[in-house]
C-alpha cells in the first residue's frame, strides 16, 4: 500500500484501514544509513494504530556487475526469496501488508516482487500520495501546463536521451546525479525537492541556469547530512 | 485540496483536517446532470466532520466560438469573479477550501483561477491522491515499466501526434472520444477505467485491437446510464 512520501498525515483513511486490517507487516532493513526510514515506518503503524506483527527482512544487494535489467531482474527474485523466508517464521492468519514510499505503481518495484511468489498472492493494491504531487503541492505549482503533456521518467534515461521530444513538462525520479546538467539550460525552469513531506524537506526553484548549481550544492550538503536523500525535480520548457 | 477520485477513503488524514479547519467551502454548480457530484463533495465534508460554511457558485458557461487558448483563460477569468462574487455574500473567518477531484495540480485549474484573485491569497495545497494511482491500483499494475519513460497527455493530444516519441507507456486523461482509435493497435495493451473508486466503477483491459471496441461501448453505455462520465487509461507497447 502505498503510504505517501513521509508525511504520516499523507495516509489515505483506505490506508490507515488497510494497516489496521493488516496481520502482518513485512518491514525491509536497508542498512544503518537508512535507519530513520525503518523508523519512520513503525511511526506511520503506529500512529495508524495497527497492531500487526511486525516482520523485518534483509534487503539483498544487488549485482552491479551484470547488466541492468538483468541486474534488476535478479534482484526482484532476490527479494521475492527474502519475503517468502520471512513469513515462514511465524503464523500468518490474515493480510500480509508492505508499506510503500508514495503509491506502489511508481517507480516502485513491489508489484513486480509479488509476481514472483509462488502460490500467487491475491493482491490489493492501495493507491498514495506520490511525490509527483508532494512536490507540486509544495510549490504550489500545476504538474502540467493547459493541455500540455508530462513525461516522467528516470535520470538515467534524461541523461542518455536529452529533453524528452513532445513534452511541455519532464519530471524526473531516481536521479542520483542531478542529470538536468545535461540539458541546454536556456528557457527552463526547474522546481526541486527533497524528503517531500518530512521535516527534513527542503525546496528550491527557478531558471535552471541560476537554480541547477544551487540544487547540486543543497543536495549534496543534504545527503552528507542525512546519509541518504529521496529527492525528484519537474522542469519546464518556455 | 485534493480529494482523490471520489471515493470519500481517498481523502488523507492531511485533507481532513484541513477541511475541518475550513471557514468557507466553494463548491461549483455543474448543472443536473452532475448532481451526483455535488452531493458526493457534501457527502465528504460530512465524512470528515467539516463545519465549514457551503457556499454555490455557478460554473460560466465556455465560449466554444473562441480558439481553444482563449477560450480556457476567458473560462478561468470568469471564474475567479464567480468566486469573487460568491466570497462577498457573507463573511470569511479563516481558510477558504476548495474540493479537487484526484490532486489540483493533475489537469486542473483551480491553481491557475486562484492566482487570479486580488488581493493574492496565500495558497496552500494539500496534495491528493490521483486518477492516476486509482486507475494502476485498480488493475495492480505499475505505472511505469522498468526505468522507462511514461507520458501523461490528453485526448486531443493523442489524436493531433498519435504515440508520444519515447514512451513505453502513455496515461490519457481528458479524453472525450476513445482517442485511442487513431493509433495502430499491434503490440499496444490498454489499461481503462471509469468512476475510479466509485461504487460505479468500471474497468476493462486487453490488447488494444480486442479491447478498444470494447471500452468504447462500455464507455457509451455507461455515460448514457449516468448522464456524465469521468475516465481514464494507461497504454504500454511491447
């Protein structure tokens, strides 16, 4: 289920049923780094009142020396594997919930894992507050101009393909290293944010010439701080 | 603030305190047909234990003899007077909030209307969650393929360019006439629903070529039964 980008209060009331409904909840441990979020999720279960039992599992690391979809691939049969060890632990008399950053359907992987379980689960998914909308909302901007088209897509595809043909407004996801210094910055403007909805959360914005350096330095102050940064972008053309 | 797609357990636990915190509720008079609407945004300000003050305003009428840019700003400027006009009828202690269907900034104009205000309110938005996240979680499908592209667009978009450059997968909002007649169907797979999270929900998938003249006559039979429809769909090509 998807549980919004951090903000406890971004749960949906189908959520906080959902987690009070939940028998179980599968809890993935990324490493000390990332320890707030982990901290962060028993927070959201707690204050939505569930009483599931909680499960953790070991995220597996992934290979970087094979191909990347390859890559991925083996790394979603990886987890599928961690998931299935975990809830052989213990009795599983009811729902089995994984509680998702934003909305389970975007850039997200968990629908993928659950395919590979073997006997099939049924699967219900519940819908989140992404980040596309926590960053809009923060800047309290629209996320597409009058009839205009949006592409979302990754840094790593920015990186390689330049601004997307067709496309008004580009907002990009896993980015680890502010792929916008590919573009031409001339007539964009570019709307940034980290840890969206949490404390931490920080925003900049403006013409990317002037605001891109500024983003590079505030998010690598940011994630030197932290450890760890989640962060997107939404640029637009004039 | 958004609400998400009508289903009164999509609001989050952020969008029901702002709307207990409201002074004042706008809420748009669409005309008989769409009743059912008004009284689904009563139903949830009820749900969430609003008292806020309900104040009507009629929806102008577009001119449609004016080309399409024209047309939607004359459109939003009548608006913000209807809003205007609707503020003046009686007092205003504190927050003024606005029902969006899905998120305000997803193919919405309330932001752009808002900005047309004097003085300048401030803005706040709390986001919601979208058609978007309804429809994927609907059919437990990803929103995006592995690291690939997605662009969101309208229908008359999709009629005017056919199959946006680059895209795996393509999210048509706005679309009044199954657009997706005017591609070739080979290898393409569609994703449709109909009063997302509704109790009249729809949904219907497959390979374009068979599916296609399916959702088409779903869609004219469910807007003939319900006097309105809202829909949307997701295409991914092989």
């Amino acid at each position: 289920m998807g549980i919004g980008t951090g903000n406890p209060d971004h749960v949906t009331l189908e959520g906080r049923r959902a987690l009070q409904e939940a028998s179980v909840v599968l809890l993935p441990q990324k490493g000390s780094d990332k320890a707030d979020l982990a901290e962060l999720r028993l927070a959201i279960l707690r204050a939505c009142g569930a009483s599931a039992r909680v499960v953790p599992f070991e995220m597996p690391v992934r290979d970087e020396s094979l191909p990347y979809e390859t890559r991925v691939a083996r790394w979603h049969d990886a987890i599928a594997a961690r998931w299935q060890a975990a809830l052989a632990t213990g009795p599983v008399a009811g729902p089995v919930a994984l509680l998702v950053w934003g909305d389970p359907g975007l850039y997200d992987s968990t629908l993928r894992i659950a395919e590979r379980l073997q006997p099939r689960p049924r699967l219900r998914v519940v819908p989140g507050v992404t980040a596309l909308q926590a960053l809009t909302a923060a800047h309290a901007i629209p996320f597409n101009s009058v009839n205009g088209a949006v592409t979302v897509t990754t840094g790593r595809r920015l990186r390689a393909g330049g601004w997307p043909e067709g496309a008004e407004t580009v907002v990009v996801l896993l980015d680890g290293s502010c792929s916008f210094e590919a573009l031409a910055p001339e007539g964009v403007t570019i709307w940034w944010g980290a840890y969206l909805g949490m404390s931490e959360q920080v925003l900049a914005a403006g013409p990317l010439a002037e605001a891109g350096p500024r983003i590079k330095e505030l998010r690598e102050e940011a994630r030197a701080r932290h450890g760890w940064i989640m962060d997107i972008y939404l640029m637009r053309r004039a």
